[in-house]
C-alpha cells in the first residue's frame, strides 16, 4: 500500500471538515477547538449581539467539559473581532482570582 494514499485521507477529512465550517451559515466562526486543547478561538462581527452569542457558546462547549469558559484575549477592528477564551477548572478560576 502506498504511504502517500494513507496521509492523504486524512487530509482531506480534514479539508472537508474546513470547508464545511467555512461555508457555514454562522456569523459566528469557531476557528480553534479539540479534544486536546481548553483554548477557543472565535472569529465574529464587531457588535454586542455577536459578542454576546460568542460569550455563550464558549459557555456551552466548557459546560460540555463542566468547565467554566474565562474570556482571555479580544482583538476588534471597526467591523469584526477575534477572541479567545479559556476552559477551566473552577477551583482553578477561584484559586487565581480569575
């Protein structure tokens, strides 16, 4: 069997998988999640509406994970930002005063 052909599947389960979060009809583009990692990173619009339905879905997929989502960077220009939040441990938030 040609090593070639087994990298190459899954890279394009991986390419589909991009393209189908791509062509999504959300606003809201999560562009970093997994498994492996606690760290979110979202790509949205400049508004409080997006804002706010950011906030809630880092909620939701730390909850997934009972794990509470602490909002750790956010950068915006005039029309779209991108942010990033954390999934922690409770006991992790009240030790460091997050």
């Amino acid at each position: 069997m040609n090593v070639l052909t087994l990298h190459a599947k899954p890279m394009l389960s991986r390419i589909l998988l991009l393209v189908l979060l791509l062509s999504g009809c959300s606003d809201n583009l999560l562009l970093s999640y997994g498994d492996d990692t606690n760290f979110l990173l979202f790509d949205h619009p400049n508004s409080e509406k997006a804002i706010a339905n950011v906030r809630a879905r880092a909620e939701k997929l730390c909850a997934g994970r009972q794990q509470l989502a602490i909002k750790t960077e956010s950068a915006c220009s005039l029309s779209s930002c991108t942010t990033s939040y954390q999934c922690t441990d409770q006991s992790d938030v009240i030790k460091n005063a997050l």
